[in-house]
C-alpha cells in the first residue's frame, strides 16, 4: 500500500490510477489522516441469457426437494448442539 497526500494525488494522478488498475492499495491523506482509498471498479456481472436459464432447468429436472429448508435445518442443529 502507498501513501499520498493530496498535492502528491494531484500531480501523479494518472500515475496512480494506473497503479491501481494494476492491484496496487493506492490510499489519499489530507493532513495526515487517510481520507480516500484508489482502487479499480469491477465491471457488473454479464445478465444470464435464456439458453443458460433453459440448460440449468435441463438438469435440475428429477431432483427432489428437500424435506426441510435450510434455515430450519440449521435452527434445528443449532438447538441440538445447545442441548448437550
């Protein structure tokens, strides 16, 4: 991780982003204190098409639910291990 001042940021600017993008902890300092961390934007995950849904219904076909849900199973595992 480095360390910046403002006027550091100011005059290295492109500097540091490019550092960022490469994985580099970039932080900002106003008189000492951190005040503003660089780091890179991670792009938004792709939308999942119809032929993905429709492969996924394929060959979730045939299973069988599950009797209990899983907040219950776990309450229930909780309560038994509080038990002992």
């Amino acid at each position: 991780m480095s360390t910046h001042t403002v006027a550091e940021a100011k005059n290295q600017l492109s500097k540091l982003i490019d550092r960022a993008l490469a994985g580099e902890a970039i932080v900002i300092t106003r008189r000492g204190q951190p005040v503003i961390e660089l780091r890179p934007i991670h792009p938004p995950p792709r939308p999942v098409s119809k032929a993905e849904l429709d492969w996924l219904r394929a060959r979730r076909t045939g299973r069988k639910r599950a009797k209990t849900d899983a907040g219950t199973l776990v309450t229930a595992m909780r309560n038994e291990e509080w038990q002992h």
